[in-house]
C-alpha cells in the first residue's frame, strides 16, 4: 500500500512539472514563450502548447494569430477521456468526467467504484488513491475501454481469413488446406478417390485420376463405349466388350461391320417381266407396263385399276368392262359432267350462287368451307348482298332493329337497307335530316316557298338543301306556278305530245277537279283507232277504251263527285287499265281495274294529243274539223275547276300550252257557292249550277228566286214532262241520260233553252 501511495505522489509531481512546463512554452511562437512585448495593440499573452504566438487583443478582436482561440475546447482543457462540450453564447466550455473524477477539468480522481466505471465487464477495484478496473480477457485500458485486436499479427496462413473474436480470434481456411492457422495442406488422395485402378495425383484443393485407356471420367468410373461411333452399318446392332465391340447384322447384310448386302433378286422371283428390285432382306416386284400386279406380278390388272372415273367416283369392275358410280353432282359415263345446280336461279335479291363442286373458290369466298371434299362437292351456297340472309337470300335483314335513327327518326325497312324518316322539332324548330337523322338542316334558313309551300331541308352529298312541298294548286321549285285552271263553258285546253314526256314502259294521268255538273267531259285522248275517254255521267267517274269503235274497258266507280267538292282522280296504263278515286266518300283511295284491252299498252300512252274540259268546236286553225278526225261522241264539256293536272310527271299549266290551244279557260279558280247568299224564297230550294244558281220552288211560287205566284188549276197545255222531253228536239240524245227533272234543268241551263213553265210541268 505504501508503494503505491508512492507511485501515485510521483505521477502528481510528474504531471505537475509537465503542466508548467507547457504553461511555460503558450504564446512563444519561435519558443520564447511570453517575451516581455510580445503581444501588440493591447493583446494578452497566453501560454498553450501550440507553437506558436497565441494573442487575445483585448477588443475581442482575432489576431490573424489567433484565429483558432474561438472554439474554448480547441486546447483540450478537459482531462484524461473526459469530454469537452462548449456552451452557447458565452466562449467557456464544460467538462464531463468519466465514473471516477471531478473537478472543473475532471482532474480529481475520486475514490469510489460506484455506477458502471468499468466497461466490457471489467471488475473496479478501490484504491487509496482511485479505483483501479481489472480487465477482462481481449480488453485493456485503465476502463477497459478498448477491445484487442487478435487479427493484428496475421496469425492465419494461406490467405485464410481472420475473424476477431472476443479474447481471441478463428482462422477460415481457403480450399486446400487445414489446421488452426490453416498452415496444413489437405490430400485430397488420402480418400482414394480413383476407381478401376486409376492413379491420383493431389494437388492444390484437389485432385486429378489419371485413367487406365478403357476407362474415363473424373474418378474413372466410366467404362469407354466402343460402340458410340456406331461402327455397325445397315441397321446391324453393336455389342460392346471389354477393349472392343462386335455387330450382330440385319438380315440381309454379312461382313465385319455388316457392310455386305445379300442380293435376293438372284432367284428371279418376279413373273411376267416384272422388274425386281433389291432391298434390305427383301425384294419388290415393279409391274409397271406388264398387265399384271400383285407381289411377283401374277395377277391381271383390273380395269378400275386405271382410275377411268373423274371426280372420286367409284369404280367397279364387270366381267370385261366397269361401271362409274358418280357422287352427288356429277353425272356422266365416266361422272365427268359437273351439273350446274345454279342454273335454276334459285338465289333471291341479287345473291350470288356458288356451286360447291367449284374448287378454286374454297379458302377464300365466304360461305364456302376452307377446303374442297368432293363428300360436300353437291349443291350450291348463295352468296347474299348485304341485308339479306337465309338459305336463298330470301329473308330482308331488319336493319331498324338495331335502331340506327337518331334524333327520334322513325326507321323504315327496306329490301336490303333502311331508310329514316326525320322529324322535325317543334321546341326547338329544327329539322334533322341524313341517312341517320344525325345531321342538322339547315336548307331552308334562308329560302321561303311561296303560297304557303312548306320548306322540307335535305342533306345530300354533303350538302344542304331545300324542297318546297307545294299545296294543291300550286308547282314549282319555290311553289310559284299556279296549277289551278277555271274552265267556262264550252272550254277547253288541248294538250299536244311536245307538252308533256314521251312513250315509256308505262304512263299516267291525274288531275284533281271541283263542278256541280253530273255529267262532263273531264279528258280525251283519241286518234282515229283507238281513243280513251274519262267523263263524269250522273256524279260518277267513267274511264272508257274504244278500239276500231268499239268500246273494250268501261270503269266506273259509283261515288258521286258532282259536290262542288275536290276530287282527285288517276289513271295508270301499264298492262292492266287503273283508275283511282280520292275525295268525297272515297277518303282513302277507291279502285278498279282491267287488263288493256290492246296488244301493246304504250298504243294508248303513245296517243298524242289530249284534250281537257272540252273539245273544240267548229275548225281548228288549219281548217280541219276536230270532231271529223277523232270521230267521238261529245259529252258535255266541263264547268269547274281542274288542278294540278299531271301527264306523267309533267304539271300542265297554262304557261306550258301554245297560245290558240285553249278556249274559255283562266289561271285561277272563278267558281263559288251561289246559293251562299239564299237567293231562293218562299222556301224554296237552291241548287248552285257553278256559273249561277236554280231555285226549285214549291208551289204556289215559281219564277227565278220563287217569288211569283202560280195560277190555280193546271193549264190546258200542260203535258207530262217526260212527253216535254220526248218531243223536244235539243233533249231527244240525251234522253237516256236525263232521268230526274234537276238532269233536265241543267241541261236547259247549260244549253241556254228558254221554256215556259207549262212546258216543265
């Protein structure tokens, strides 16, 4: 105890005499230490270790000297492993001792083994003077802070790696050898590895076997196989041995390596010239050109043998000849005819018919299988345009099933294809129009039809436009062409063949007329063979053909017409005679039809004059008689209004006829409702006679408007009207069409015949 009280008072005096002496030497740049004067401008001489000059100037200001004086820990004040924290702000410094000392520079050791002083499981012993840490094995230190290294003196030989351990240390040996410090070499021979008598050779991590000749491989465990170059030919099997091999030959084939082929053709086994031909332990007869087949050609060949029968049939042979038995679709002695099953036309719509026997179109025409069998060659596919399906094409695609109208279009199915029929909205005031109603119209934005024509807008070609749909009366692009004609009596309009198309496969007539007349003649068209005639007779249309005179087609429909009202009435020549009838009690379309009373149809369509409301009187311009040429019977010329007369598709208006063609007709309609204003008294009733009015009064008043009194009693003159009638001269042809006393009054009307009233009693 007393030697290391001792120890300890000699390290105190040692450390203090070190301590002056670098006290002594701080701020003595060229050693000098503190000179008198050394330090300038008001600097403090401090003494550091450094060698150099370190002065503080007293204004706070770094000397270029003293520049690293800022940091307080910069000269490790703190003693021993005590760390140096600086505090913020104030240029000082803090010391924090390790277990074991205080102080300001943590230079008292104390006197205690408290907290954990030791590290690394070291044992802390007291001390008189300061504990004392005994260290574990592999650490060192006064704390036994600090672990050593064993890997330091390369302990590990042969490029081994050293891993450090814990008072120790482990060597891990490269490949070849072994030991602590990997200093043996390993024989890898000693196992013996090398079979068959090999010889090993060891070596650096490994070893070699050097093989005998008939072996190899790595330890020499592999036998060489003679037999791996395949020495044996012909399909011979190759045995191996021990330092060789054999060959065990095909049948066929001798020699060594069986190289040798026996030749089995030598015994001529092939009849009636057939030529033999050698093989591997065999022969085959070639019969080609003898007659004969079978396996040494002694049979005879068949007939069928030859294949005489086109398109796969079969052949069977007969006693001296053959029969073909065709497939479905082919016929013929040898089934070389191909029939046609397209020659009926059996695909609808356009289809095309393809005939399954055709093999150049399998594999690239739809509807054909990718490729031809004559099992499949019979019959024939149609090929169907777009929008129609079915075996023959037969069934109409409904393209509107898949809606494609937009906008609220309605969809119209058509043969093939679809049409839309676009609507026009009444909120927003637009038109749609387009194949699919996906188009805005915009034709009529600036273009108006006239006389209440109403603008329909279209889209075609990628282009927009217009079409004025014209009210009765009225034609023309804008509507503009007045179509209405006013026939007065003894009118008449003659139509001549330059005013309207020429002969086509079919023709048509259709006007729309208004009268009050029973009976008129609405239009004529005649030559001297053949002439047709519509007319009204009693209110009722009548459509007449007369051939050579003869009447051939009378049609009539029994509505009566003679309303003042307008009617609509049509005639179409094709190889049957219609006429139709709308107006009136035919509010729909009333119809009759005959077939054409002529050879030829277009010999009607082919007349060429037409004459509407009339016929002329008296001579035409060229002095010829009208009546003279055409030789008709006259019905009473029309009184009304005709409208929107039609040859074809031709409207024939004033402005389309010659000027002398026409007599007694105006632009317009001049007729109106006599009896509006009641012009009839005493009850008595009117009858409107288009150009005026009848009063058929009750008696006692007669006169014009029934205003004059009739005498009492029947005068002595009177006779019964249908004698009036007989015995007049104007009424005596027309007798079979006046039937009641209103027929009679219209034709004295018409005719300007003046009789007393006796006379009508």
């Amino acid at each position: 105890m007393k030697l290391k009280r001792t120890a300890y008072l000699l390290f105190l005096y040692l450390s203090s005499s070190l301590l002056i002496c670098i006290k002594n030497s701080f701020c003595n740049k060229n050693n000098t230490r503190c000179l008198s004067g050394s330090c300038q401008n008001n600097s403090t001489c401090k003494h550091f270790p450094q060698d150099n000059n370190c002065c503080l100037d007293t204004a706070n200001n770094l000397d270029k000297d003293c520049e690293d004086l800022k940091d307080p820990c910069f000269s490790s004040p703190c003693q021993g492993i005590a760390t140096c924290v600086k505090i913020p702000g104030e240029g000082n410094f803090l010391c924090q001792c390790p277990p074991g000392y205080s102080g300001l520079n943590c230079e008292t050791a104390t006197n205690s083994c408290g907290g954990h002083l030791c590290q690394h499981g070291g044992t802390c012993r007291k001390d008189p003077e300061h504990p004392v840490c005994i260290c574990p094995p592999g650490y060192a230190g006064r704390f036994c802070e600090t672990d050593h290294n064993e890997c330091a003196s390369s302990p590990c030989h042969n490029g081994a790696m050293c891993q450090d351990e814990i008072n120790g240390y482990s060597c891990y040996c490269v490949p070849g050898y072994q030991g602590r410090h990997c200093d043996l070499e390993v024989d890898e021979c000693v196992s013996d590895p090398c079979k068959n008598e090999a010889v090993c050779l060891n070596e650096i991590g490994r070893y070699t076997c050097v093989c005998p000749q008939q072996f190899s491989g790595v330890n020499c465990e592999l036998e060489i196989d003679e037999c791996r170059s395949q020495p044996c030919l012909h399909g011979a099997t190759c045995q191996d041995a021990p330092g060789g091999y054999s060959c065990d030959c095909a049948p066929g084939f001798l020699g060594e390596h069986c190289e040798l082929s026996v030749n089995e053709c030598e015994s001529q086994p092939c009849l009636h010239g057939g030529l033999c031909v050698d093989g591997r332990n065999s022969y085959h007869c070639d019969c080609t050109g003898s007659g004969f087949t079978g396996m040494h050609c002694e049979s005879l060949i068949p007939l069928c043998w030859s294949k005489p029968c086109h398109n796969d049939a079969t052949c069977e042979d007969t006693v001296d000849s053959y029969i073909c038995h065709c497939r479905p679709g082919y016929t013929g002695a040898l089934c070389e005819t191909d029939i046609n099953e397209c020659s009926s036309n059996p695909c609808q719509f356009g289809g095309e018919c393809v005939e399954l026997s055709s093999e150049d179109l399998y594999g690239n025409t739809a509807g054909l299988p990718s490729s031809f069998s004559y099992v499949g060659a019979s019959g024939y596919v149609c090929i169907c345009q777009p929008g129609f399906t079915g075996i023959h094409c037969e069934e109409d695609v409904d393209e509107c099933l898949l809606h494609p109208c937009l906008n609220g279009g309605t969809c119209e199915n058509l043969p093939g294809n679809y049409a839309c029929h676009c609507p026009f909205d009444d909120t927003s005031r637009t038109f749609y129009g387009g194949e699919n109603c996906s188009e805005i119209l915009l034709g009529c934005t600036h273009h108006q039809c006239l006389n209440n024509g109403k603008c329909i807008p279209h889209f075609q070609n990628g282009q927009h436009g217009f079409t004025c749909q014209c009210p009765s009366g009225y034609a023309g692009p804008l509507c503009e062409t007045v179509t209405t004609l006013s026939f007065g009596s003894n009118g008449f309009l003659w139509v001549t063949s330059g005013s309207h198309t020429g002969i086509g496969p079919e023709c048509n007539i259709s006007l729309r007329f208004q009268t009050v007349q029973p009976n008129a003649l609405l239009l004529i068209r005649s030559n001297k063979d053949v002439s047709m005639k519509l007319e009204l007779l009693n209110g009722c249309v009548h459509l007449s053909v007369e051939v050579w005179n003869q009447l051939k087609v009378l049609l009539s429909i029994s509505h009566n017409t003679s309303d003042g009202e307008w009617h609509f009435v049509e005639v179409t020549i094709t190889e049957t005679l219609t006429l139709a009838l709308v107006g009136g009690s035919c509010k729909e379309k009333c119809t009759t039809k005959s077939s054409v009373p002529v050879e030829n149809h277009q010999s009607i369509c082919a007349l060429q004059d037409s004459f509407l409301g009339g016929l002329p009187m008296g001579t035409t311009n060229n002095s010829v008689s009208v009546l003279n040429i055409y030789n008709v019977p006259s019905t009473p010329s029309f009184v009304g209004c005709l409208q929107d007369i039609r040859f074809d598709l031709n409207h024939i208006t004033l402005e389309n006829v010659s000027s002398g063609l026409s007599s007694n007709v105006k632009a317009g309609c001049l007729g109106k409702d006599w009896c509006e204003s009641q012009p009839c008294q005493n009850r008595g009733r009117c009858i409107n006679l288009w150009q005026g009015y009848q009063c058929e009064c009750d008696r006692p008043y007669t006169g014009s408007n029934c205003l004059k009194g009739e005498r009492s009693g029947v005068p002595q003159s009177a006779v019964p009207l249908s004698r009036a009638i007989s015995n007049h001269p104007g009424c005596r042809p027309l007798l079979g069409n006046i039937r009641t006393p209103q027929d009679l009054c219209w034709y004295l009307f018409t005719n300007e015949i003046k009789w007393h009233s006796h006379d009508m009693y």
